[in-house]
C-alpha cells in the first residue's frame, strides 16, 4: 500500500544544511579568528569567505517562511525542551560553576531561550509565537498584495533600518528581521520569479564578491563602518543574495530520505555550536592555527572542520531525538490541542 506521508523536497533540506555549515562557518572565521591579528593577505581571506557565507541565517529562516510555521505552541515547546537539553547538558560537563551550587548560572542555563546567549534560537521562538497572526495575513492575501506587504517591509526594514540604522531592524539580528524573512518566504512560494537555477547561483557569486568588496574597502578605510554595515543581516546585497540561492535550491526537486533525516538535525547544529561553554574551547582552538598554518591550509583547516561540526553534531542530536522519544515527550506534545487559528 503506498503511503500517504509527503515526501520533503531534499533540495531544500540541502538548503537547510548548507545554510547551517555557513552559520557554524561564520562563526568559526568571525569569533575564533581575530581579523584585526591577521596577516593583510589572510583578512581577504577573512573577509571574502564570510562574504559568501553570511546568507545562512537569512535562507534558515526564508525557508520557514516558505512552507510557514505548523503548531506554533508545539514548535516552541520543542524548541525550548531541545535547547534546555543541551543547555544542561554542556553547564554540567563544562561549567565551572557546578560544583559551587552557582544558582545564578544554573537559572541562566534553564532559560537558554532568553538569557543563553542564544539570539537566533530566543527570536525564532518569538516568530513561532507570532506565527499565527502571520499566517492568517499571509494565506488571506492574494498574490499583489503580498507583494506590497514585502516593499513595506523593505522600506521599514532597509530604510529605517539599514541605512538610518534606526532601532526598528539596525542590523538583523532581532525579530523584525524575521518577520520579513517569513513574508518574503512565503511570498516567494506563491508568485512566479522567472529566474532559472544558473542565474540564480551566478548572481549570488556575482553578489558575494560585491559585498567582500564593499565590506574589504570599509575595513581599509572605515573600521566603524565596517563593523556597522559589512555583514548585517538586513544589508540589502546579503539580503538579495540570500533570496538567489533560496529560488536556486527551490527550482530543484529531489527526494533522498538520508539527506532529510539528516537535516533533522540542523538545529541541533547551532545549539551545541553555540552554547556558550563549548563555543569557548571551539574558538580558542581555532585561535592558535594561525600560529601553526596559514593561507589556503588554515583557511581549508578551518572549512572541513566546520563540515564535520555539522555532520558530528547532527548524529549527536539523533542520540537526543531518542532520549525524547523514550521519553516520549512527543507523543505527549501531539497530544496537546491548542488552536491558534
């Protein structure tokens, strides 16, 4: 008997992977490698991966905004039940303050979601709440509307926000920034953009090298600016560039149950990756390869051991999903029946 059961499109779930190795690769570059300590030759380096890799925040969250967000309770829930898992887990194994009976940083550790450090994973969960109210504009609105409800989103969030730097988005990393990722998502899904695959990934290259310029010159010349401007979330070339290689992943349909079982494990990825007693030893060792290699090698050190961070951890967290599964906290979550809409 056939199944019911769809199939998620892998290519997507490729995104979703991707767009994760980019998030730990960033971080890897950005946080354990000082720029400012770097030979003049490694700060392109630098600067010219971060370029093309500072979409994967914003394809992370397209992505949900192109299928939206199911049970937004639930997925709250769940979200906040993983984070506490490895929140605890890592104050226990790592933390210095457990042996003290520290209860300051043991409170700090249970609410991970607002006080770990943790600001993608406290903003997602914020969207999930607001999901609904979302939705229901989002499904309700036909084709031309959804296209005004992203240039308004585009002149709040560019305009006020960018540019002026105003408070409402001053650089992406708040939910603001997430509602319109949502909408573009989604709108993005239900209107046709007659752009093939190849233009797509030619015009994120082509977009990637421009933003490793723009920001190479600020850092030469406008170190404030620099930091201001280069790599922020809702800088509208990384915003641009985010877009092309979501449709050029999305033009392609393909199934592999390895690959979407695996893409279960993506937020996992940036909860062990970030928490913020592991994240400490991570960065400290990618800190002394400079003194060891340097050039193409560090720079190749350094991308296939974020590779392997994502693979590693996405096997870690299927050790997870079954503790959760003996546990059986999803079945108790499904059971739960509380309608939003």
């Amino acid at each position: 008997m056939a199944s019911t059961k769809t199939e998620r499109n892998s290519s997507i779930e490729l995104l979703r992977i991707t767009s994760m190795f980019f998030i730990v690769l960033g971080h890897y570059i950005g946080n354990g490698l000082n720029i400012y300590e770097l030979h003049p030759i490694m700060k392109l380096c630098n600067i010219s991966i971060l370029s093309f890799c500072i979409i994967g925040v914003n394809c992370f969250v397209i992505i949900s905004g192109r299928f939206l967000i199911k049970d937004p309770l639930k997925s709250s829930v769940r979200i906040f039940l993983e984070a506490l898992f490895y929140s605890l887990l890592f104050f226990f194994l790592l933390s210095e303050h457990v042996g003290k009976l520290d209860v300051k940083h043991f409170l700090k550790a249970f609410f991970c979601v607002s006080h770990g450090g943790l600001w993608f994973v406290s903003c997602y969960v914020q969207l999930c709440l607001l999901s609904p109210v979302l939705n229901r504009a989002l499904k309700n609105a036909p084709p031309k509307l959804l296209i005004w409800y992203v240039i308004f989103l585009t002149f709040l969030n560019e305009y006020f926000g960018f540019f002026l730097h105003g408070s409402i988005n001053p650089n992406g990393f708040n939910i603001m920034h997430f509602i319109y990722l949502y909408v573009i998502g989604y709108t993005i899904g239900k209107i046709n953009i007659p752009i093939k695959i190849q233009t797509a990934i030619i015009g994120y290259i082509i977009l990637s090298i421009i933003i490793a310029c723009f920001a190479i010159i600020l850092f030469k010349y406008e170190t404030n600016l620099y930091q201001k401007y280069a790599f922020n979330y809702n800088n509208p070339l990384i915003l641009i560039s985010s877009i092309l290689c979501f449709i050029a992943f999305s033009k392609h349909t393909f199934v592999n149950r390895k690959l979407n079982f695996i893409s279960k494990g993506c937020f996992a990825v940036y909860l062990i990756q970030g928490n913020p007693y592991l994240k400490e030893y991570i960065y400290g060792c990618i800190g002394t390869l400079p003194s060891y290699f340097n050039g193409f090698c560090l720079y190749g050190i350094i991308v296939l051991f974020a590779a392997m961070t994502v693979f590693l951890f996405c096997m870690i967290d299927i050790g997870r999903r079954a503790i959760f599964a003996r546990l059986k906290l999803d079945k108790i979550l499904n059971k739960v029946n509380f309608k939003y809409e």
